[in-house]
DNA sequence: CTAACTGCAAAGTGTTTGCACTCTT
DNA sequence: AAGAGTGCAAACACTTTGCAGTTAG
C-alpha cells in the first residue's frame, strides 16, 4: 500500500494549501489513519492508531485536527447531535428535519415520505428495529442569518 | 389544560406500576415537561422547566429520571452517538445502518435503497442539503449476544 | 522571520455516582 | 418498616483552551 500512503499525501498538501493550512507530519498521519479506518471511528480510536506512529503526539492535536478537517469539509461528523442528549417524546414511527446550525430539530410525519424501500438485503444477522430518515439542512432563520 | 395534567398522571402512574418503578412527585412533573416539550429537549431544557414547578430539584434527578425513562421506553434518544464523536471519511451520498447495543456505523450504499421521495413539502424556507437514512437494528454479534 | 502548529496541563462541558436523608409502597 | 427516589457534591468522560516552544512557508 505504498501507493495510498502516497496519494494521500499528496491530496492533504493540495487540500491544506487549498484551505490556507500547514502540511505537518502530525497532519498527515491523522489524515491517513482518518480515510484508512472504515469505521467511523471516535476521536480516540485514531490518536491510539497515529499514537503508534507518533508515540509523542498529543490527544489535545487530534481534536484541533479533526476540528479543523471537519470545519473544512474533508471529513463529517456522522451526527449534528453529539455532545449533548436530545430527547423524543414521539415514540411513533416518524422522520426527523434537522438544522445542521441550530441544531433544531422537526418532527416528519411517516407518511410525508414514499415508502422507504431496501433494493438490496442487509448483511447477515442484522435484526432491523426501525428506519428513519434525517433531512439535513439549514432552517428559515439559519439560511436567513447566513444572507447576512 | 388541566385535562392533560390529568391524563399525564394517570398514564405514568400506570406505567411506572407496569416497571415497577415508584410514583413521584418529581417523576411526574419530569414527565409532564417532556411530554409537552415538543421540540427534542436537551436535560437542561427539561431541568430549567420543571425547576419553575420545583425549585428543589437537582438536575442529577432529571438525568436519573431520563435514563429510567429510556430504559423503560417512554423516551427515546434522537441519536444513538451523542456522548462521542464519530467521524465520516466518505463524503459520498450514502446511508447507515447503525446498532443500538454495540454503536457501530455500517456505510449502506445510496443505491441499496429505492431513491428517498417526499410526498409533501417541507416547512417553508428550509434548505436541504441532503438526505440519509438510518437503519436502527441490533448487528449480528448483538443479537447473538442477547439471547444469552 | 513570521504565522501556524504542537504538546502539555489546566479548564470546560455534559453526565454519572456515592451517600445521607426522605418518601412511596 | 423496607426499598426506592431525591439532593448534593464529588467524580467522570470527552473536548477545548492557553501558553511556551517548535516547525512550515
């Protein structure tokens, strides 16, 4: 995999000269390790793989590094609502509108939506409780405040 | 509203006979706020409100009594990944399939599903960036692990 | 050479826990 | 009464920040 290691490379130093950023070892190893893992990992679960690269790197510089590939859109948090819990008082089966800003969140009925429907079958053993759908965007004040 | 003060109470005194949990004071004045919250409170929310009925009252007892809720089912969380940080290396449109017990993120591919489509119109002003699905089950390992 | 980045430790959040006291059953 | 729940403070986990020293451009 000598070949990944160096597109990798070479697509950070665009991506950081890009966006105004430095190309620093640290970086690029968090990006590697980042777009290596599949599985959507946590914070710590990529110091602990660039740690064995980088015994003396600092937990405090994955998250200002992940702040900063998250803020420049080379990577995403899979949800607008970690850090703190929210709480569903509709147990009926029901989508959700979510303001990427704001963090609010609306309810959508079941039925605003075309049944959703699997073309494929689900890896072996999964037990499906529930689907729901996220409708991610900006809401009326957001995209408003955003116009400046 | 003194009616729906009324059913409140007799719904969760029900159900907390059901779990064999105690009727409290606190416990129902939490419940009533949450269930007339509509717009997926954070504990703080739920705490500043029932504060106003019961200056008393500790926030350690609206966590205590959310998590009861949650384990019993009168609530449930809006995402299963709040707490920790998950990151998303593919920026690809596309879908997860997520288990409840263990938290881990499976990538569904966009076209594993029959296209997403709204039947009504969103609240006006709102700007979608984009949709995913999640699909809440228990994976292979979980369930297996379930039935002891 | 300057601005940006790193490492460390300290400070901040949001949440849980241990314990003495009180209330429900 | 006995067990469950409450309030408080201390403990925790996760994340951010301030600062002195280092490195990239």
């Amino acid at each position: 995999m000598k070949e990944k290691a160096a597109v990798a490379t070479t697509e950070l130093r665009e991506r950081c000269r890009a966006a105004g950023l430095s190309f620093t070892h640290q970086r690029l190893v968090i990006y590697q390790e980042l777009m290596a893992m599949g599985d959507h990992p946590a914070p710590e679960d990529v110091y602990e793989r660039v740690r064995r690269q980088i015994p003396s790197l600092s937990l405090a510089t994955v998250y200002n590094n992940i702040k900063i590939f998250v803020e420049h859109g080379l990577l995403r948090e899979v949800s607008v609502h970690h850090g703190s819990l929210r709480l569903e008082n509709n147990l009926e089966p029901h989508h959700h509108l979510v303001c990427t800003q704001c963090k609010a969140i609306e309810d959508l009925s079941e039925d605003d939506f075309e049944p959703i429907r699997l073309k494929k079958s689900l890896p072996k053993g999964f037990s499906v409780h529930r689907f729901t759908v996220e409708v991610l965007g900006l809401c009326r004040k957001c995209a408003a405040a955003n116009r400046h």
